[in-house]
C-alpha cells in the first residue's frame, strides 16, 4: 500500500463517520514526519509496516475515541505560528486570531510607533499574547493564568517562538496590583455552566477554560469590576465572548467605566463576537 491510498481509505472513513477530512492529512503528515511538500512528493512510496501502524493507532484515537487532531499532533496553527498545545490548555480558534488582528488594527490608530503594555489575562496557550508580542516589537507583553499547568504550556510556546512575554500565576487580576497597562486584553471561560457543549470539547478541552459561572459574564464581571486600578489614564479594555452576549458586556462596561466609549464588533460570521473598552482621550 502507497501513501495514497492510505491517505484515501482514511479519508474515506473520515467521511463515513462525519470526520473532517483535513484532520486526517494532518494525522497522516505528523505520523510520517514530513512537511506538506515532501508528503506529497511521495505519495507513491510505500508504506512501511511500523509507520502505517503508528498513523493507524492516531487515526482510530481521531475517528472513535473523539480525540481533537490538535492534541494528537500537539500543535495547533494560529495567526501563522505553531503553537504546542496538550490537554492542559484551549485549542486555539479562529475567531480569537480575529481578536489578536483588531488590537493590532487598534493600536496601530491610538498608540502609532509607541511603547505600550499589554496585559493578556488567562492566556492558555499563550497565543494571544506572544502573538502581539512577536508581530508588534512595541508590546511589552504580561501574561496570567491560574493554571500552572497552562503557563507551562504557555512558556514553551514562548520559547519556541521566540517571544519576550512576562508569565505570572494567580486568579484572575490578583497577580497584576503593581502593574499598569495601556492594552488589558482577556479571552476568558465564557460558556454558561448549563449549555449544551459538543462532546469533542467539553470530553477533552479543560472544563476551568470553557465555563463562565451560570450566565457566562462572571469573569467579565471580575474583571471590569477591578481592572480600573490597572490602568493608565488612556487604556483599551479588549475582549472575546459569546456571541449572544453584547448587551450583557455593554451594561457591564456602562456600570463600571460609564464615561468609556464601547465599540462592539462582529466576527466574519457576523456573530457578535468582540468588545473594544475605550478608557481616557480616545479621538474617534
């Protein structure tokens, strides 16, 4: 058997069970250690014993036992870059590359060419924060979670990347009293407690990153709530949430910063996905 048709039974199952076709070329490549160019270029070799059984124990972890693709070659890309990531933290998604490419957009009107600190809360992966980091030499990156499983995580991708963010662990703003920041952005735990959550998430990304209390807002509330100390006079509070969940954040954002211009934007499904906090001298 030639990688081919290997690549075609596997696709084939993929199908027949309602897979993502993608996610097995990712398998197979990962299993066979070659970039997207070389793979293709041998698809007509044959396959050795010891490999097809190796691509075959990923391929039933994927197709039966509901494992995420991600998890099983340890990287997820984001914005370009390979991030490691393990059940330990959140698999990266497209919407929040939305998020990175708005606070860049942003900064790049309000704070042109200037130094600025930028706090990314509850950073998983690492992805937001060493990704502004490594595509804007201007950020000066902070970086929390509350696990330290996570932060590990986090600090290889930093490494591996090689980015300059600042790690600290705590709960939620508790490690951050002797900092102050220009960008404040978090993408927390936002799903309610009793949403229904596809067995492929809720069976393998960790719980602590995926719920935000019962309605969903409780760490916004936290945060909002507490975040003004950490700011400086002209600051930009950006956030990730529920799509069904803008009024909610917009009465959050009134009630603690009701001087504050609030700017809401949809992700490319037209869903209501983020929100921009405008704190201190902002020109429209």
């Amino acid at each position: 058997m030639n990688y081919q048709k290997l690549l075609q039974e596997a696709v084939e199952k993929a199908i027949e069970l309602d897979k993502e076709e993608g996610a097995v070329v990712l398998l197979l490549q990962h299993a066979c250690k070659m970039s997207p160019n070389d793979f293709y270029k041998k698809m007509f070799e044959e396959v050795n014993t010891d490999f097809l059984k190796e691509f075959k124990k990923l391929l039933e972890l994927y197709l039966y036992e509901n494992k995420p693709v991600q998890y099983l070659i340890g990287t997820s890309c984001f914005y370009g870059y390979d991030f490691i990531v393990n059940e330990d933290v959140l698999i990266p998604r497209f919407e929040t590359e939305e998020l990175v490419e708005n606070i860049l957009y942003r900064y790049d009107k309000y704070f042109p060419n200037q130094k600025v600190q930028v706090c990314d809360l509850a950073t998983g992966s690492g992805c937001i924060g060493i990704t502004l980091a490594k595509e804007e030499s201007n950020m000066q990156v902070v970086a929390t979670d509350i696990s330290s499983a996570a932060l590990d995580v986090a600090r290889k991708n930093n490494q591996k990347l090689g980015a300059n963010v600042q790690f600290l662990m705590g709960d939620m703003l508790e490690p951050l009293k002797d900092y102050q920041f220009d960008i404040f952005v978090s993408n927390p735990p936002y799903i309610p407690e009793r949403e229904d959550v596809m067995s492929l998430v809720k069976d393998n990304e960790p719980n602590i990153a995926l719920f935000g209390g019962e309605d969903g807002l409780k760490f916004y509330r936290i945060i909002l709530s507490g975040v003004k100390p950490l700011l400086k006079k002209k600051a930009m509070i950006c956030f990730e949430h529920g799509y069904d969940k803008k009024t909610e954040i917009n009465a959050l954002a009134k009630t603690y910063f009701p001087e504050a211009r609030i700017e809401n934007l949809k992700d490319l499904e037209g869903k209501d996905r983020m929100t921009f906090i405008y704190v201190g001298d902002f020109n429209e």
